[in-house]
C-alpha cells in the first residue's frame, strides 16, 4: 500500500499560502472572455514547447509551432502534435469532472505516446521489459521497479489518489506526491515525465487550483533543469529498491511547492496586468471596485435585485463576519445600502440609487459586460 512519508515545513507552508493568494487573485479580477482565451492559447502552448524542450526534443520553436494542430510525419513533431491533443483531452476530462483511474492514466499516455509504426492503441500497457533513466554513472542515472511490480505498484499510486484521507492533503502537496511518485514507478518505456506532469496538472485544476488555464507548471523546470533532476533524486540511491521505495518526499515537495508558487504568482501578475489594461477603460464606478465588490455588482446586474449575508457568504465563499464587515464598510463607500431603511437591523441590501442606474445601463450591453462573471 502507498503511504507517503512527508512533513510540512513552514517554508513549505508559506508556498502553500503563495499559491492560495494567486489562485484566488486570478479567479477574483476581471477579464473579458476574448482576452481570458488568449491568454489560454499561449499558456498551452508555452505547456507544449517547454514540455517537449525538458524532454529532449530538437525542433525548432518555429517547427514545433507548426505541428501544434496538425499531425506531422516526423517523431519529433508528432510529439508536438500529441501532447496538444492530450492538452484538450485533460480540458474535457475537467469539463465531464472524470476521475484519475488506471484506465484514465493509460489513455491519457496513449495518446502521448509517439507511434513510429502501426496503428495507435486507445490504452496503453504498462512496460513488460526494465527501463533505465539516462546512463550509469550519471547523476540522472536511475533504475525503476522491475516490470513485474509496476501494475501493483500503478494500483495502489491510484487507490492513494482517491482515498477519503487524500482528498484531506492540499492539493498541490497531493500534485506533487503524485508527480514524484508516478516519475519514480516509471511504468513506460517513454513518455513518463510529460504523462507525470499532466497529471500533477489535471490533479490542481480539478481541485480548484487550475488559474483558468494561464499557468505553465514547465515554465520552473525549463528554467531549473539540473535542480529539477537533482530533487527528484534527492541524493537516494539509483536502485528503486534501496531506499527510494520507502523514503521522505519532503525535499521534492520544497521544491515542488517552490516552482508552483513561483508560476502561479507569474500567473497572477499576467492576469492583474492585463486586467487593469482592460478596466481603464471602465466606468469610473466600477473601475474602483475591488475584486470581491465586482462579483457582487455582476449578480445585482444580471441576476438579482437584492441580496442577504447568506447569498454574501456563497458569491464570496467568505466567513459571516467578513461578510458583516464588508456590508459595514461598502455602505459607508456608498456601493450598497440596507434594503430596509427603518430595519434595527440589516437583513438584506440593494444598490445604492447610483448603481442600480449603472447595473440598467449594463443590462441594456450585456455581451460587452459579460466578462464581470468570469
């Protein structure tokens, strides 16, 4: 059974609370929908250069680019092609909201996997013959489980991945595991580090943790290559089974945590930058909205008229007295008002007379402001 060893040390806690403040950084600020998907475009693809680049592949940036959407003759393009396509496979996988299983894994490789000849399988195998990672006397040198244990090995990664007490485990420290862990199992003869890295991907987004498609979790590693190996060894022996089977994922983790804080703060500024390009050109009353005030003025324009601290507390995911705090607060700023004016107390508010005539003016351009829901 697959237990990992770890501790969570206060650097690996602040990562955590890095990657926390991004995400919601990039869910709260606003962004029309025609820049949110070219902002997607360039983050798959940057996934698909880099991905390959990491992996050893010698086209060009101009070549790969040419093989992103149609299927080309040559290994090394059809590479490219491949994981575009397992790009989009993982986006409806999150759409249909599919769970990691065996199955799941094997098509995801399957279509990774770069067919020289014949007919490509829907699923793919685990090995039946030893792999090795680069040559002996390297410090990237490494020998994987014999082939007879990676189907029970491959089952309990996967039974660790939906245990109860899993889905307790922050998701990145869960990405991370699972990224180290299949690495380590190998259970290809190719294609390991660009399915690993998927996965670890698809496990954020499903938890939550995707930044809208605009994070690039390759980005670290292009620019770390020999401390990406070397924390992936973590100084253990080469041989699978002495030691690495039963060892402390903490130094990974670190590293792990560190990478994906540093893309997703990367993220962040992208999206803040290109958010506040955008809303310079907004009504001076939204403009000064912050994040949080803007998902509540969206639903007083297009969906209600007024609201409670109970509906507060789900549109903002917020405690209730955060909530009691802000309604204090924007009243003041002149954004809400009690819908009650007589009331002891503050049961539900509305806009104020200002920006009930903005949500009416809004509602007669809905396209142009749809973006304030996204």
């Amino acid at each position: 059974m697959f237990t990992p060893k770890y501790k969570i040390t206060d650097t690996m806690a602040t990562q955590l609370m890095k990657i926390q403040e991004a995400s919601i950084l990039v869910q709260q600020l606003p962004l029309p929908v025609s820049i949110l998907e070219q902002l997607q475009k360039a983050s798959r693809e940057e996934t698909v250069l880099l991905s390959t680049k990491i992996e050893g592949n010698t086209l060009s940036e101009y070549q790969k680019r040419d093989a992103f959407y149609l299927p080309k003759f040559s290994d090394e393009a059809q590479e490219v092609f491949n994981l575009m396509k397992a790009l989009e496979f993982l986006a409806e996988a999150e759409t249909r909201s599919l769970p990691i299983t065996e199955e799941f894994i094997k098509k995801l490789h399957a279509i990774i996997r770069v067919i020289s000849h014949g007919r490509r399988p829907r699923s793919s195998d685990y090995r039946t013959v030893q792999n090795q990672v680069g040559h002996r006397n390297e410090s990237q040198w490494y020998l994987p489980p014999e082939p007879q244990d990676v189907p029970t090995l491959m089952e309990d990664l996967v039974a660790w991945i939906n245990a109860p007490e899993s889905a307790q485990v922050p998701a990145p420290i869960r990405a991370g595991i699972v990224m180290w862990q299949f690495l380590t199992i190998h259970p290809y003869m190719d294609g390991n580090g660009r399915t690993a890295r998927m996965l670890a991907t698809y496990i954020l987004r499903r938890a939550g943790f995707g930044l809208k498609g605009l994070f690039v979790l390759e980005s670290f590693y292009d620019r770390n290559p020999k401390e990406y190996y070397r924390n992936l060894q973590m100084e253990l022996h080469s041989n699978y089974y002495f030691g690495r089977n039963d060892c402390d994922l903490s130094p990974w983790l670190t590293f792990f945590l560190s990478g994906l804080a540093e893309v997703f703060t990367e993220a962040a500024h992208l999206v803040q930058a290109e958010s506040e390009n955008y809303t310079a050109v907004e009504p001076e009353l939204i403009r000064i909205l912050d994040p949080t005030q803007r998902i509540v003025f969206a639903q007083f324009s297009f969906r209600y008229t007024s609201a409670s601290t109970s509906d507060l507390r789900t549109w903002l995911k917020l405690s209730d007295r955060t909530i009691r705090g802000k309604i204090k607060k924007w009243i003041e700023d002149g954004f809400i008002m009690p819908r009650d004016q007589d009331g002891q107390r503050i049961r539900s508010v509305i806009l104020t007379p200002e920006y009930q005539a903005l949500a009416a003016a809004i509602r007669q351009e809905p396209d142009r402001y749809r973006y304030l829901f996204k």
